[in-house]
C-alpha cells in the first residue's frame, strides 16, 4: 500500500476546532469532496497496484518500548489487542528509530509511576504517520504518530499528550465508546451496501467510525484534568498541555491557510473548543505554581531524541515535491499544472486545481500484457465514448487515451504502461469547460521514467536540530527549510515561535531538511 488508510482510525488527540463552523464541514472541503467524488463517478472499481505493491507490517511489535507484553490478566486488554494490528497497518506501520522509542519510553515511565492505575501496563507504539495524533485502546495500548513528535517542542509536551491519553485509560472511556459503536454497526452495513462507489463507500463509513472513535466532550474534559495532574506530579511542566494545545491551534491555521486541505476530519468528532482546553489546563496547572518556576519541559533531551526524525511522507508512499510526485520505489513521477495541489492520499494520489478540475492517478498490475486500447474499455470507467479511444506514446511507454462524460464531469482517461504495470490519469473538469486537454496535456507529457540518478538522489525529508550560529536569525534558518513554499511559516510553527520572536546564538531549533 502506498498510503496508510488514516481515515479508517480512531483519533482522540488531535488538533483543537478553529470555530464551530468548521465542525460543520467546511465550504472547502464539501467542494473538495465534489471534485474527487466526480473522479469516483467514473471509476468502476479496479485493484489498485499502488495497494498491491506495499504492504506494511500489521503484526505487533515484537518488542514493545515500554513493557513486554500488556498485562495477561486484564479482560481490557483482549480489545486492545484485537484492534492493534488494524491500527498499525492503517497508520502504515510502526516507526522503528531506536533513540526515539527510547525517548518516548522515557517520558511514559515516569508518568506510570503517578498514573490513577500505577500497576497499568502500557504498550506505547510510534506510528510512521505524519498526521498530528493520538489515542489509546482499552487494556493500555497507546499510540503516537510521529507527526506529533515532529511538532512537539520538548518532553512535557508530549507527556502531556500520553497522560491524556492514559487518563482515557484509567477512567474506561474507551469500554463506553465500544458500547456506541456496537450500536452503530447495522448502520455501518447500509452505508457499505447502499453506496456503490468504492471510494464514496470508504469515506462514509470511515467518517462514521470517527464519530464514534470520538471520546465524549466531558470524557476529553475529564482526561484533560487526570493528564494534567500527572504532569505536575511527574516533575514536567504542568503548563505543556495548555502550551501544546496552542501549538496544535497554529498547526490548524496553518493547514488551513491551503484551501484545497481537507481539515474535516480533525473536527468531525465531538470535543471541546481550544480556547475552553486551554483555559482548563491552565487552570489546573496553577494549582502546581506559577507559569515557569515549576517543572521541567525536557527540552534538550528530547531535541535530542527527535533529531532525525522522518518528516512528511515516508519512502514506501512516494514524495510531493512542489508540483511533483515522484516515486523511487515504482521509478516514475510527474507534474500537474501550476496552482494545482497534491495530495498522496489512501487509494490514489489527487491533485485538485482551479475551476473545479481534478486529477486522481493510480495503477493496476499488468501480468497480462493486454492491448491498452482493449484494457481502456473493459469495463472500468462508467461514461466511456468508445469512438474517442487512441493508441498513442508517452516518453517512449505505450499509452492510450480517452474521453468520459458522468453526469456534469467530463474526464480524459490516460493509461501508460511500463513494464508489468499500467498506470492511469483520470482527469475531471466541469461539463463544457476548455481545460479538460490542456491540463491531461501537462500531466501526459511529464510522466516519465526516473533514471538512476534521480532515484539514488530523492531521499525523505527529516526533522534536523540546528544550533543558532552568531549572525544567524530567523529568516536565514528558515531559508534552509525543504519540502515547503512557506518555510518561515512552518518554521515558526514548529518551533512554537510566536510574531516578532528571535533566536540568539546556542538556541536549539528544528528545521525539515534532507
């Protein structure tokens, strides 16, 4: 699998809700998700090679970071581990770096010795996503994406994360969750046998196992207050969860300032608003000190830890790179046209564009070596014209195109081969719309073959702790940022640096760098 199925998850720490409308689905996204469901419309449904080609490990670690196995004798922990490896390969596996297991395992030892249940057994797993988020299963299974270690500045923020985490625990919300989603799953059959679209299909039940994934608002509330005691408690700053919370808002405007990025699932659960998360924290914290004289934040040790951390899309999914996909692994990549967005999703990478046009590309093995224009009309596009099939060639592959109408979409279909492989465009436009030809244009004559060169140099980006040189400043650090046009912004975000903050000479900061 190319891409890890993040919608099919559960997801109880994530980034605080911007307003009320957002939960509401944003106008961005309900646009979105017309443009990609036009790209459903015209798809039959066909194995994808992207899935066929990379399977990610679904068995549980075989060495767990924090105990060797979760205690046998907890009824609990049979429904943690029955959903485990569900969460591994939807995450797209365990993110195996033995100085970042050992950081974490370092921040959840102390925080079980001061836990509501000291004699709870946790088995901590690092996801390899680069999604921000947490959450636990019943019987002490937790999970942390290595996206939130990459966005997390010291050790207390992340202690905060995991004790709130096992204040979910400790206080069974996730046994009342299960009774929720045991009511729902004669529901969840209508959706999967109503919706005949493949991809439509996913996302609805996806959507609707997030609603039920969701802990309660006094449940958050309640493992907010249990979090925050064990942090003081522990010796970290009690005042992180407050100040990670902030981190997780500027992450959300961030995202947000792209309005092709699809939020919507970060507020589809019910949960508290930032600023009433926050001010609860914060609350609790006093009762430890004042803001910076108690605890402590942890913060060399675990830039320590971070210290090449993945960032951003691992190996196995392919990279985006401005307005390229490039696969090292399936040694190809292309362009799509400029003000275009891509987004290496679960079952396709899609690129959405101005004026409602899209573009989802994926592929399918080729064991048969059919004749393309035969393979273009068997069956797996609705809407094809037959009479506009044509064999033609790409960058010296064999190639055949097409045109398709559904409903108000018109699409080009264009299928290359390379090797035992077929890959396809399938390319969306408004019915009647000029841009049909000249964006499937770009698309078809920037596809081509990496060549050795191209795939020994693409490597994954990561996160690199610099140390502030004299002459240096926040601006000049920013420029070495890779994988973004808008480094100072990320830059300041990751850092947790707010407007008009400098850097002195000897401070330590995270930049994304090869």
């Amino acid at each position: 699998m190319m891409r890890r199925t993040r919608l099919d998850s559960l997801t109880t720490w994530k980034s605080p809700a911007l307003s009320s409308d957002a939960i509401c689905a944003p106008r961005r996204f309900v646009r979105r998700l017309m443009l990609l469901s036009a790209i459903a419309m015209a798809l039959n449904g066909c194995q994808s090679l992207i899935e066929q080609s990379y399977q990610p490990s679904i068995s549980p670690s075989s060495n767990p970071q924090i105990v060797d196995e979760v205690q046998k004798n907890d009824p609990r922990a049979a429904m943690g581990a029955r959903e485990h490896p569900r969460i591994v390969a939807s995450y797209g596996g365990e993110y195996k770096d033995a100085k970042t297991e050992r950081l974490v395992a370092r921040i959840a030892g102390a925080l079980t010795a001061v836990s509501e249940n000291p004699s709870q057994s946790y088995r901590i797993t690092i996801l390899n996503s680069p999604a921000i988020n947490a959450f636990a299963l019943p019987g002490g299974y937790l999970y942390v994406t290595r996206g939130l270690l990459a966005l997390a500045n010291d050790a207390s923020e992340v202690a905060a994360v995991l004790s709130h985490e096992m204040g979910h625990v400790t206080a069974n919300h996730g046994i009342e969750r299960q009774k929720r989603e045991e009511a729902e799953v004669i529901a969840s059959r209508v959706v999967a046998e109503v919706l005949s679209s493949d991809i439509a299909g996913k996302q609805a039940l996806a959507r609707g196992k997030l609603r039920l994934a969701a802990f309660s608002r006094q449940q958050e509330l309640q493992a907010d207050v249990i979090g925050v005691r064990m942090l003081g408690e522990a010796g970290y700053d009690p005042y992180a969860a407050a100040r990670f919370l902030d981190s997780m808002a500027a992450y959300s405007r961030f995202m947000s300032v792209d309005p092709e990025a699809d939020q919507s699932l970060d507020f589809l659960s019910s949960h508290p608003n930032s600023a009433q998360r926050i001010e609860l924290a914060r609350t609790h914290a006093r009762a430890f000190g004042q803001e910076g004289s108690v605890g402590d934040k942890g913060r060399d040790y675990y830039l320590d830890g971070i210290d090449g951390l993945l960032y951003g899309d691992s190996p196995e999914e392919g990279y985006v790179r401005g307005q390229t996909f490039l696969h090292g692994g399936l040694g190809i990549r292309f362009d799509v046209p400029p003000e275009f967005h891509i987004d290496n999703k679960v079952e396709a990478v899609m690129a959405t564009g101005p004026n409602d046009i899209a573009v989802r590309f994926d592929g399918v093995a080729d064991n048969q070596n059919q004749s393309l224009t035969n393979y273009i009309s068997s069956g797996w596009v609705t809407g094809l014209d037959p009479s506009t099939i044509q064999q033609i060639t790409i960058n010296g592959m064999e190639a055949a195109t097409a045109r398709a109408s559904a409903d108000r979409w018109d699409f080009d279909v264009t299928v290359i081969r390379n090797n035992t492989q077929i890959f396809r465009f399938l390319t969306a436009v408004p019915k009647g719309s000029d841009a049909l030809e000249p964006t499937a244009n770009v698309l078809r004559a920037s596809f081509r073959r990496m060549t050795p060169a191209e795939t020994a140099s693409l490597k994954p980006l990561r996160i690199r702790v610099v140390t502030v040189r004299p002459g240096e400043n926040i601006s000049t650090l920013s420029a070495r940022m890779m994988g973004t046009d808008r480094k100072l912004d990320l830059f300041k975000l990751i850092n947790a640096l707010p407007m008009g903050a400098a850097v002195s000479p000897g401070d330590r900061v995270k930049i994304i760098a090869e």
